[in-house]
C-alpha cells in the first residue's frame, strides 16, 4: 500500500493559467497545482491501519473521530 494514500497532489503545470490567465508578479504563466484530503481516502486509510472494527481502534482514533 501507497503510505501516502491519503494526500495525493496533481501538478498542473501551466494548464489553468493559462485558461483563467492566472500570471506571477512577472507576467509568465502561473503553475498551479492541486492537493486533496477526500474523506474516502482517510476512510480507507483508517480500516487498513486499524482494522474493521472501530471498537477495537487506539483510544486515541475512537475519541478524536468522537466514536
């Protein structure tokens, strides 16, 4: 498994500079990029650390998720 499974990023390169004219301070063709937390991901992320039953997760998931 990715251990980075719950923050992928997406570089753009110059795509949505230059569709929205997105410009630095020195006129060139802004970059963008893009990171995404989808509760999908974390969702997944927790029953591969943890296991399938929340009742058997770390005190420490169960009060921070408040299960």
């Amino acid at each position: 498994m990715q251990r980075d499974l719950c923050r992928p990023k997406e570089p753009h390169p110059d795509h949505f500079g230059l569709v929205w004219n997105l410009r630095r301070a020195d006129g060139e063709v802004a970059h963008t990029g893009c990171v995404a937390f989808g509760m999908d991901r974390l969702a997944v992320a927790m029953f591969c650390v943890h296991g399938l039953e929340p009742v058997r997760w770390p005190e420490s998931a169960r009060r921070a998720l408040r299960l």
